[in-house]
C-alpha cells in the first residue's frame, strides 16, 4: 500500500484495570508491538497493560503505542 493510501484501523481489546477499551491501530502497528511483546516474553495483552500504567495523564493508549514501536525500532536500527 503506498504511503498516501487511506490506513485501515484495526481494533482490539483488552482489560485494562479492571475496565475492557478497545484500542484502534494500523495492521503494521499491531504487528511491530506482537513482536516487541514476544521478544520481551510478554503477551501483546500484557505490553499493552504495561504501556497503560506507564502513560502520563492526557495521553491517548493507541499514541503511546505507537510511538513505543518507533522507539523501538529505532533502539534497533543502525543510526542515520
């Protein structure tokens, strides 16, 4: 799909302290954080409770993320 093409949104939910949300993100979003989870030996559920706990006040789930897979992809790959 090239870079100006309209993104599906993907939703999947969770129980996050006690209360079920759901969380809307791209396909490739969802996939960067199953590998992110399994390569930490969590669930995707687990990773996604964690982020929850540790996102600041006005922070939206499906941002922090996000940006936790770029951040992590860029951790990875060789600097610029």
């Amino acid at each position: 799909m090239g870079l100006g093409a309209a993104r599906v949104l993907s939703k999947r939910s969770f129980t996050l302290a006690g209360h079920r949300t759901s969380v809307a993100l791209e396909a490739e979003f969802w996939a960067a954080l199953a590998r992110l989870a399994a390569l930490d030996g969590q669930t995707l559920a687990q990773l996604v409770v964690a982020v929850d706990a540790r996102r600041g006040a006005g922070e939206q789930l499906a941002s922090s993320l996000r940006v936790l897979a770029l951040r992590r992809a860029n951790e990875a790959a060789p600097s610029w």
